[in-house]
C-alpha cells in the first residue's frame, strides 16, 4: 500500500502542453498532423503523448498501422483538456488586459489642466491603454489611494502623516498659487498698477477684502490655510468654494478676490480679464505630490506612466 502511495506521489505533473498535444491529435487524427498545427517536431509530439498516457497510466490511443483511433478513455479527457485550455487562454487574455488597464487618480486642478495632455502622451505611447481616471479632491484622492481602488495619483497636497503607513510618496513638480481679481475691480479701484501689471497689496488691505478659497481638503486649501490664511486672523470675509471654476467665474463677476494655480487663470492673465495681486512677503508656491499604495504591483503600463511625467 505504501509503495503504491509513493509511487503516485512521484509521477510527473500534467502539463498545458501535453493537454495541447493530446487535444491536437485527437483532432487531427495523426501526430504528424499535430505536429503541423503546434509547430513541433513528429518525435517531440509523440513522445509528449506517450509521457501523459504513462501518467494517466490509461491509453488514449489505439496504434493501428501508422494511424491513431480515439480509444475509450480518450473522450471524456478530450472534453476536461479542452476545459483547462480554455481557461487558460481566458486566463492569458485577461493578463494581457490588466497590463495594459491603469486607473490613474488626480486632485482637482491636476486632473483639469495638467493631466489631459499626459494622458494624451501616454494613448500614443500605448494606443490600446485602458485609462481610468478619478478627479476630486486631494483628501478624497488619497482615500481611493488607500482602499487600492486606484493604481496612482497626482495631487497638489502634502498627504497627512497617518497617510505615510501605507501610502508612498514623491515629489512631482512644482506649482504657484496666484491672488487675482477682475481686470478692472472694485476692489482694486485705489491701488496702483504695476509695470507688469500686477497689483501689490499688504496684508492688511487684503484682509480688508473678500477673498474666494478652495474648500477644506483640497490641495490648494491646504496651501492657502499654511501660508497665507494664517497671517489673516482679521480677514473681512472669507468664502469656501468646491470648484476652481465656480471661483474664477465668481472673480470675473467681481464678488471678491481669489487664490488658484497659475495653470487655471494664465489665459485670462494673458488677456488681461484677470489681474494678479502680489502680497509682500507671502510666497505661495507648493509642491505636487505622486501618489501610490505601498502595496501596488507596478504593471508595465503603470512604468510607462512615470516615464512621462518624469519627462
């Protein structure tokens, strides 16, 4: 009994391939045929049926001549062998699927003006790439982050010390935020315009005046509430909005002054619709942040991602 233990335990695995092989010949009728079909020698092909029925220990086969018949047993492991191939090949397809699907997360002002032309670069790299993307908040970016619901993200906020355990952090770039107004604001109808035509303020004028800021647990928020908000304990009027644009649309129909990256109102500064205020001695320039889970495979595609924003 116990030899008989033994030897079961030391008989070769099954194989893919020798499954192909059986399978082949069972169509085909002939290992010459089936030697054809999966590109290997007459010899190779035999001798690869030959090990599997010695490790069925049951004959697939009946020699009759030069020609082989189906035997009995052959049948139903046809019918098992054409199973567990095809659930490989389902297999390989859906690897080949997810090397190339990335679900790439970006906070607001990223994912609005930045992200679309890396985007851009990456679907002619690699024009069959299955690109998702989530745009929100820094925080709530983050939090996506750390469920593993996305594989990486560009944001414009330091991501939180309780962050650091499973989440890995780079510096990506760096960006400034910008005070502005209406081109021809009310709230600028006593000051001076500059030689670049910027505007100058102190702190105490422009805590005077009402001024338009992201909401809490966004990147530029962050950015406002560490470097600028903290030297405005007697602010006037400060008032949170969601959305960039909502801000920007706001300062255009002169309701206050507002603070966003220079990506988002460099056109309008160009034309001149909107004004940059300088604020002696407040520099609000930030870092943007490259985001990921500690534990996130770094598929190729997710490779060809970071060899373009590093460019």
């Amino acid at each position: 009994m116990n030899n008989m233990k033994k030897s079961a335990q030391t008989l070769p695995k099954i194989t893919l391939k020798q499954l192909a092989v059986f399978v082949s010949i069972y169509q085909t009728g002939s290992t010459s045929l089936a030697s054809l079909e999966l590109h290997l020698s007459q010899s190779a092909v035999s001798s690869t049926l030959g090990t599997l029925e010695t490790r069925l220990q049951l004959p697939l086969f009946e020699r009759v001549g030069r020609g082989l018949t189906p035997h009995a047993n052959a049948h139903p492991i046809y019918v098992q062998a054409q199973a567990l191939l095809g659930q490989a090949l389902t297999l390989e397809h859906y690897h080949k699927h997810q090397a190339g699907q990335i679900h790439i997360g970006a906070s607001t002002t990223i994912g609005n003006y930045v992200l679309p032309a890396l985007l851009a670069q990456m679907y002619e790299t690699q024009p069959e790439a299955n690109i998702e993307t989530y745009i929100a908040n820094t925080q709530e970016v983050i939090s996506e982050i750390e469920q593993l619901n996305i594989d990486i993200a560009l944001v414009e906020g330091m991501p939180r010390p309780t962050d650091s355990k499973v989440i890995e952090q780079r510096a990506w770039r760096t960006d400034t935020l910008m005070i502005f107004a209406k081109g021809d604001s009310k709230w600028l109808a006593d000051m001076d315009k500059g030689r670049d035509k910027s505007y100058t303020l102190t702190l105490e004028q422009l805590a005077s005046r009402p001024l338009l800021v992201r909401e809490a647990g966004s990147g530029t928020r962050q950015i406002i509430d560490e470097q600028l908000l903290q030297h405005l304990p007697n602010a006037e009027v400060i008032k949170a909005v969601s959305q960039s644009e909502a801000i920007k649309n706001m300062v255009s129909a002169d309701i206050g002054l507002g603070c966003l990256s220079q990506h988002i109102i460099e056109n309008e500064l160009t034309t001149g619709t909107l004004v940059q205020i300088k604020v002696a001695g407040i520099d609000l320039s930030r870092t943007w942040w490259l985001v990921w889970h500690k534990v996130r495979h770094k598929s190729p595609i997710w490779q060809t991602f970071i060899d373009i924003i590093d460019e």
